[in-house]
C-alpha cells in the first residue's frame, strides 16, 4: 500500500555545512525508489509517497544515499503524514498563525526516554513557553530563537536527535504533503480500467 511520507534533514544547507541542493536531493530520493516527490525551500524538507510503512528503514536509506553521493549523514527524520497532519493539529498555541516565525516545531528522532522539564526551566529566557508532545517539542519565542539559550540545548537536554522547523514551513509541508495524489484513491474508471488490462 502506498503511503504520504514527510522527510526533515538536520543542518542542511546551514552556515555553510552540509552542503546538497534540491536537484541533488530529489535524484537522491528517486534513487531510493520514492515517487510524487515534492520539495521545499534549501534546508532539506521533502515529501514523497512509498510503498512502505518501515519509517526507519526510509530514514537510513535517505541517510546512508546522501553519506555515499555526498560524505556526509545528516540526521533525517520520516513521519508519515497523517502523524505530522495530528503535530500541527496539536499545536497549543495559537499565535502562530499571526507570528509564524515565533514557533518552532521540533520534531524528535524517537520519543525522549527521560525528561527532566525542570532543567529546561534553568535556560528558559523571559517570553519562552515550550511543550512536549510524543516526538514533538513546540517552541514557543515571540523574540526569535537566534539567542535563545534553551532552544540551542533543546536536542541536548532530551537526548535524542532531533531538527525544528518554524510553524510557516510546517504548515507549508502538510499543504504540499496533502496534495500529492492518492495512488490509492484514483478515480473508480481508471482503476477498473487497469483491472481490465490486466485480466
């Protein structure tokens, strides 16, 4: 059965490191095997539709491509789309919509084992509100996140992997994520059709 993917890249394109441009990445993604591919802007973000449900199996194979083409991993996080539709939905601050670039959605590599919440509370700056949702950290900070000494410790203080993205990208991903065409939902006439061809 095919299925709607979502593939997050950690520190691509940024500060000079970890260079691949879209042309680059989407030859990538094909090489892999992955259809309806779409990208947005240069920070490596993707969707694409596979006939899979192995989201870690997806994760390493984009991984390990772009290791062998480029000598270099960055860390690359797959969520299927209807679990990134339910991160936005879960999104408890709804000042995002006028401030788009006051939130931030980190999206884990797993959920964190241990959470000391407390210790967050040591870096957390005047303004700052965060809230951790399964793999999802939202991140609100109305003042930007450039000298934010909470968010730079965010993948440190929970331990596992993780890349952010701000609430305008995400939304724009899930409206790209949700117009990829449904393999399995095409129109009754041309799936009869092909059922005809092949009897």
């Amino acid at each position: 059965m095919t299925s709607t993917f979502i593939a997050l890249l950690r520190g691509v394109n940024v500060g000079g490191a970890g260079s691949l441009t879209t042309k680059d990445f989407v030859r990538l993604l094909e090489a892999t095997g992955l259809r309806n591919i779409k990208t947005y802007i240069q920070t490596g973000n993707a969707v694409f539709q596979a006939d899979t449900k192995d989201v870690a199996g997806l994760s390493e194979k984009i991984k390990t491509g772009i290791q062998r083409k480029h000598a270099f991993a960055p860390e690359v996080i797959v969520l299927r789309l209807d679990e990134f539709d339910r991160a936005v939905a879960a999104n408890p601050y709804p000042g995002a919509d006028s401030n788009p670039k006051a939130l931030h959605l980190t999206f884990l590599a797993s959920a964190p084992k241990k959470v000391e919440l407390e210790t967050f509370e040591e870096y957390r700056a005047r303004g700052e509100e965060f809230s951790l949702k399964g793999r999802v950290l939202y991140f609100w900070a109305p003042d930007g996140i450039g000298r934010s000494k909470l968010f730079s410790r965010i993948e440190k203080l929970l331990g596992v992997a993780a890349t952010a993205r701000n609430w305008r990208t995400t939304c724009k991903l899930l409206e790209l994520g949700r117009a990829v065409p449904s393999e399995n939902t095409k129109p009754a006439r041309q799936r009869n059709k092909k059922r005809v061809q092949r009897a």
